[in-house]
C-alpha cells in the first residue's frame, strides 16, 4: 500500500493532543479510509502499521550530543507489554486516534533532570485511526515485548505516560548492536547505528558525566505551532511507505490481539 502524505494526514487542533505526540509533532493522523463511527471506536485494530505519517517535531537532532542534552530523561529499558492507550480527537475535529500504551521496565535512570522515574513506566507509541488502521510516526516502529534499548524521553504534566522527545529518540540493542529510530537519512542515523552497545553506552556516560556537563548541546524549545502552521504538512508530492513487516498485498490487516 502506497498512500500519498497530503491524503491522510490532518490536524490535531487541540493543544493538548498536540503535546502528546512523540516529540511534541504538531501535526498527524493516518485516517487514509475515513472515519469510523461517531464514536471513534471500533472492535477491529490493525495488528500492524500499515502506513507512515510525518508531522513537524519539536526537536530535529543531528547529534548525539543533542540528543542527550536536549532529553531531560534517559532511561535503558525493556518493553514489558503494549496495549491500546487513549483516544484523542473527535468527529467534528476529523477524526479519533488512539495512542498505543508501551509499558517499560526501567533497568536504569541515566539522565532525569528531576524527574521521579519508577521502575516502570508507560510510554506512548502511535497509534491507530478511527477505524483501526494503524500508523507509526515517522521511522519510530512499534516497540515490541522483549525490546532493550535506551529510550530519550520528556513527560507531559497533564499525563500519567511519558513521551519520547522526537521520533528519533529511541535506541534499541539488537545481538549486542544499536537500532536507531532516526531516519536512515539524516545525520543522526549513522552516529549511532549498528555500534556495539558497549560503545555507544560509554558515549552517553562520557555525555552524562557532570565534569561534561557544559559541553553538552541543549536546543532551544520550540515556540508552539498555531494557525496554519497546526493544519497540514504541506504535500511535496511524496508517497508514504508500508513499514517493513507489513505484507502491502490488499490483504485484510491482521486484528490487534487485545480488546477495545
């Protein structure tokens, strides 16, 4: 399945939705079929993505440094479950989406800027539309039971879950090497992908070292999108690819295997 960027993707209008993305994203949605019912909800989820979708982020980094400096929580993990998270939208504002709940073991606090972290927290991944087609936001794939990894994160006051700081803000370890969740185009992707985890952590402790403290890169917040800035990602003609695990064959998407 190839769906064009400006088809599907529409506003979330509300502040509060706004936030909630992965990274403070100030647009999305993946309602590529429409709507569902008037109350957005439906028996059937798609067990996987089947689609991308962009959005403006808060926070675009292109290194390391940046990253590390720019999250005021760093936490190393291991995905314990996920479940269908909240619903955001309405019908009058296009439609309803609904986050995806990833529940973290926390194998250790590497940075949290006065946080308190638990040992486990939830963290959201989107997500789902209406009618239960699923999406992923930018090259974010959805964490699976069992994932390890480190996991750059901000928290949203109004909100029990945390949020990652970007949609590049998560690094998975995979037979002892690193996945980054960057796009394989920036200059963020080659910094950290397929170093050993041996090497890429002594980076963020050498990062995190208070005698480094200075030297490291905090962006400045962003001011919050408003008026058309909140409305669209402008269409540059592009097409959006199927996720790598989805069959893109027109077959029926495989039900999430949760209830509603």
């Amino acid at each position: 399945m190839k769906v064009k960027s400006g088809g599907f993707l529409r506003a979330l209008a509300a502040a509060a939705v706004i936030g909630a993305v992965a990274g403070g994203i100030a647009t999305a949605s993946a309602s590529a079929e429409g709507s569902s019912s008037a109350a957005g909800s439906s028996a059937h989820r798609d067990a996987h993505p089947e689609r991308v979708v962009h959005g403006r982020e808060d926070f675009s980094f292109s290194t390391v440094n940046a990253l590390v400096g720019t999250s005021p929580v760093l936490v190393r993990g291991t995905v314990l479950s996920a479940e269908p998270g909240r619903k955001v939208g309405s019908a009058e504002e296009g439609g309803i989406d609904q986050a995806r709940n990833v529940k973290l073991r926390v194998d250790a606090v590497m940075k949290k800027s006065g946080y308190e972290v638990p040992s486990t927290i939830t963290v959201e991944e989107w997500g789902w539309d209406g009618a239960g087609n699923a999406y992923q936001m930018e090259h974010l794939t959805w964490s699976q039971v069992g994932d390890t990894g480190y996991f750059f994160l901000d928290k949203d006051v109004m909100l029990t879950t945390w949020r990652y700081v970007s949609s590049q803000g998560r690094v998975l370890v995979k037979d002892g090497l690193t996945k980054s969740s960057a796009d394989p185009e920036g200059p963020l992707f080659p910094l950290i992908e397929g170093r050993t985890n041996t090497d890429f952590y002594a980076e963020l402790k050498r990062l995190l070292d208070p005698a480094n403290a200075g030297q490291l890169t905090v962006l400045p917040q962003p001011v919050p999108a408003n008026g058309d800035q909140q409305n669209e990602v402008p269409d540059d003609g592009a097409t959006e690819p199927v996720p790598d695990d989805s069959t893109n064959d027109g077959s029926e998407p495989t039900p999430y295997p949760s209830s509603t």
